[in-house]
C-alpha cells in the first residue's frame, strides 16, 4: 500500500509540472492574440476564434486542446485594448483548465516604431481523472486511491509580454503562467510549484507585389522544466484571403498549414504536423481553428488599434 502511495505521490507531483505548461498551437498566424497578450486589440481584432487540436494520433489517450478566443480596441482609449480567453488541454487522465482576460496598449515611440505591452490574468485548474485510469483493465491500482478524482485548487496565472513592432518587423517576449507560491489539491496533503515560461519570436511581413507577400517567423520556447525548443515558420498570402504554410520545431518536427477567408467574416485554417524521428503516423497532429467576426455582419468593420 505503502508503495503505491508513493508511486502516486510522484506521479501527482511530477506530471502536474509537466501539464500545467502552456498546450502547443500553431494558430499563430490566424489569431496573434493566441500568441501574445500584447496582440490585443490589434489585426485579428473583433474576431471569435475557435480551436481544436488533436496530438499524438497514433496513439491512444493523445492530448487533445480546445481554445476559445475574442479580442478587440478598447472604445474611448487610444492605443488599448483587450481579450479572453478560455483554453481546456486533456491527455490520458490529465486535464487542465486556463481561463484569462487581457489588456494590451501600443505605444508609439517615434514614427513607425512601436512598442507593444500585454498583460493577461485568470485562473488554472486541474484535474487527474483516476477512476478512468482504474477502470482500464490494464492497469491495477489500489482501490483505497481511487474513491475520487483529484482535483486541484484555482491558482492565480499571470502572462506578461513585450513586442517591438516596426512597420512589417515584430520581435517579443513573453512570459507566460506566471505565479506565486504553491498551488494545492482539494483533500489531499499535496502541493506543486506551477513554472513559468518563457518565448521569444520575430517576423517580418514582406510584400512582394499587390497579390503576394510573406511572413517568415522565429520562435524559440522553454521552460525550467523544458527543454528550449526552435522553430521555423513561414506564411505565404494571396490577395490577403488565401494563405499556406511550413513549419519545423526541433528536435525534428515537420509541418505545414493553408487557410482562407473563406467568406465576409469567416476564416479557417488548418494545421498538419509529424514527428519524423517516430514511426510513421505515430505522433501526427491536427489542428483546425474558425474566425468569426459578427461585426462584418451588422455593418461594424474591422479596425485594428487606434495607434
């Protein structure tokens, strides 16, 4: 019995620094909000963005994401915005929840240079669904353990970013689940120190004519707990309705991406990743998100912020 507690302990305390850190998205392009906090307000304002992500295909019991969104300029406030934001990530018996609202302001610093700063605050919570994990026939665990689900309590979150922002060139920082002191579970006697994140990322929109441009993006991720990951992207625009995208992330992720406007007010877009150091269709992921601007359809149009 003895021995079981402490494998769970362990478990509890080392997958919980492991879940809580911020789910994967390559929705980036869509939804710079999803981002940054800093990109509130900005061009992906007045839109509801939506979010599905299924990783690890080949695999049961995979992480699965969903993502809920809205940002737009704070009325009467030049240069301020704000945003929500609700996401819900589920692998194998783990879940966690972050819900948090935004506010952004852009500042103008001389002519076309510009610095922008985001902040977000809300609440985390999850949740490791035991009694799932006991009724799988593979497993055996002591039924003394499994009376309840544990639950963890809300803990304050915090995201702080900074970006710099010249004519088509976007460079920033960002720090994300930021907080303070231990986090704990209802009815239990443990406890977990949540980590914080950090990301750099720079792009520069590029037109090439009145029908093409490009946006090539680097971002770089980690954590404490994390080992720091690199990443690639680039985006290709037709006629600003359709666009088309690759992407790497070590170590040795290969992926790619189209979307459009596919109508007034409604964009979609869709995500295609593979791991190619696994077996084939091991560890493929999907990712599909819709944009809908109500606005377009009540006669308000879409401006970015007020610089």
């Amino acid at each position: 019995m003895k021995r079981t507690l402490y494998i769970l302990s362990f478990l509890l305390i080392g997958t919980t620094s492991i879940a809580q850190q911020s789910p994967l998205s390559e929705n980036y392009f869509l939804d710079k909000y999803s981002f940054a906090p800093s990109y509130a307000g900005g061009a992906s304002s007045k839109f509801i963005y939506l979010g599905y992500r299924s990783d690890w295909t080949g695999i049961t019991g995979g992480p699965k994401t969903f993502r809920l969104s809205y940002n737009d300029v704070l009325p009467y406030m030049k240069g301020a915005g704000y945003g929500a934001k609700m996401i819900y990530d589920k692998a194998g018996i783990f879940n966690q929840l972050f819900i948090e609202g935004s506010y952004s302001y852009n500042l103008q610093v001389s002519g076309d240079h510009h610095l922008l700063f985001g902040l977000s605050m809300g609440f985390y919570h999850n949740a490791i669904n035991l009694l799932e994990y006991y009724n799988d026939p593979a497993y055996n665990l002591d039924p003394a353990l499994i009376q309840e689900d544990v639950k963890s309590k809300l803990k304050f979150m915090s995201d702080f970013s900074m970006i710099y922002e010249y004519k088509g060139l976007e460079a920033g920082l960002l720090f994300s689940n930021i907080s303070f002191g231990n986090a704990s579970y209802k009815n239990m006697n443990l406890v977990y120190n949540p980590v914080t994140n950090w990301q750099f990322h720079a792009s520069y929109l590029y037109t090439i004519n009145d029908d093409w441009q490009v946006d090539p993006l680097l971002l770089i991720r980690g954590g404490k707990y994390e080992k720091a990951q690199l990443e690639f992207a680039g985006q290709a625009i037709w006629k600003k309705q359709f666009m088309g995208n690759i992407m790497f992330r070590s170590p040795g992720v290969l992926g790619f991406g189209a979307g459009a406007e596919v109508m007034k007010g409604l964009k979609i877009y869709y995500n295609f990743n593979i791991a190619t150091n696994v077996a084939a269709g091991l560890f493929n992921n999907h990712e599909i998100s819709l944009g809908f601007n109500i606005f377009d359809y009540i006669g308000t149009k879409d401006h970015p912020m007020v610089n």
